[in-house]
C-alpha cells in the first residue's frame, strides 16, 4: 500500500466516522509530512466527531422547529495544507 493509499484509506474513515487507530496511523508514516497530513486528519476526525455528539445532544434538547431552508453554505477548498481534489464522504 503506498503512502496516498493509507492516507485515503484514513480520509475515507473520517469522512465516515469510522474508528482509527492513530498512533498505528502516525507509527507508520513514512514521512514527517505524512504525519503532519495524519495529525491534521486527526484534527478533523476529532472535530468532526464532537460536532456530531453536539448536534445529537442539542437535537434531543429542544422540541422540533419548522424553519426554512437555507442552501447549504459552500465549503473551503483547502483546509491548511490540505487540498480538497474532488468530495469526500
């Protein structure tokens, strides 16, 4: 498996919420910006993964609203040194 592959392989977990084993993920970088790729992912993981037990807990809080619907807002294209090539998820 190349270098590309393990780090699709842990963008597509993320984009899934999927467990990682990060420290396997970082332990096997071959390189120290591989790893620098690897932390930022386990940033995003991390981030993600509060948001969604945030939005969980406060959905089960307050009692269902009607509200309009707003389109969603666009996403960044580059996040750090990450590029975003195509969508992910």
């Amino acid at each position: 498996m190349t270098d590309e592959d393990r780090l699709r392989a842990l963008v597509a977990a993320v984009a899934d919420g999927t467990p990682v084993d990060w420290q396997r993920a970082e332990s096997g970088a071959q390189t120290d910006e591989e790893r620098a790729v690897i932390r930022q992912l386990r940033l995003i993981a991390t981030l993600s993964e509060l948001s969604r037990s945030d939005e969980a807990r406060t959905r089960s809080m307050r009692p269902p609203r009607h509200r309009a619907v707003r389109p969603p807002a666009p996403m960044p294209d580059q996040w750090g040194p990450l590029r975003l090539r195509e969508p992910a998820g």
